[in-house]
C-alpha cells in the first residue's frame, strides 16, 4: 500500500510523492518525464509491485507544477527538476534509506544524470532525453 508523502523543494513548494515501503536498506526513487507524473502514466502499480516483491522500497513523486505538487509547469527546468530530485533524496535520507536506485524516463532520465551522487548506487535511463 501506498504512503502519501510531502516535502519541500528549495523554492518551499510543497511536493508529493507516493512510499511503499519495504525497506530502509534500499529504494528506487522514480522520476518522470515532462508531461508525466508520479503515476508514470498507470505504469506505477506495476513497477511497484515488480519491486516490492523483491525487496525493494519504491518512490515517485510528482515534480514542481505537476500532478499534486505546487509550482507552475511552465517554470519547469531540468534545472529546477534536479533541485526537487535532491530534496526528494534528502527527505528520503531523513527517513533511514541507506542505498538508492534511480529510474529517470525521458527528461527524468536527464534529471538523474545531472542529480547524480555517489549515494546513488544505480541509474537506469529510459529514453533518455539529454
């Protein structure tokens, strides 16, 4: 089951994001493409499920001015996208996860490359926009 979860970017817009939670040991954070959001276009559920199954915690979250997350698209960058990935991994630290994946689609994907850390053990780009 789904967790609904907020946090804040650096602009103090409120984002939301769905935690299913398995384990603090490691998560796979998911970050959509431009027109998308947390849900990746009904995709969710079974992403979730494939990992959750395994053992792994899973995330998505809608970016600043999309789906339930405050801000107005038009002001999306990737820029501004990357600062939102950070807040959603720093939240995510707060709460125990030690070890994260990333799944960018699209321009989540370039996303993920630029918010690249070494916390971040795995990248998995789908139809990488760079």
């Amino acid at each position: 089951m789904s967790e609904k979860v907020f946090f804040t970017n650096r602009k103090e817009q409120r984002l939301v994001g769905l935690l299913d939670h398995v384990s603090f040991e490691k998560i796979v954070v998911a970050l959509h493409g431009l027109g998308s959001s947390k849900y990746f276009d009904g995709k969710r559920d079974v992403i979730s499920k494939a990992l959750t199954s395994n053992g792994y915690s899973f995330f998505s979250f809608d970016f600043a001015g999309c789906g339930e997350s405050e801000g107005l698209f038009r002001n999306t960058t990737v820029k501004s996208r990357v600062q939102d990935f950070k807040a959603a991994l720093k939240m995510l630290k707060s709460k125990g996860y030690k070890s994260f994946a990333v799944i960018g689609a699209s321009m989540g994907a370039a996303v993920a490359l630029k918010g690249w850390s070494k916390r971040i053990k795995v990248l998995v780009l789908v139809v990488p926009l760079t």
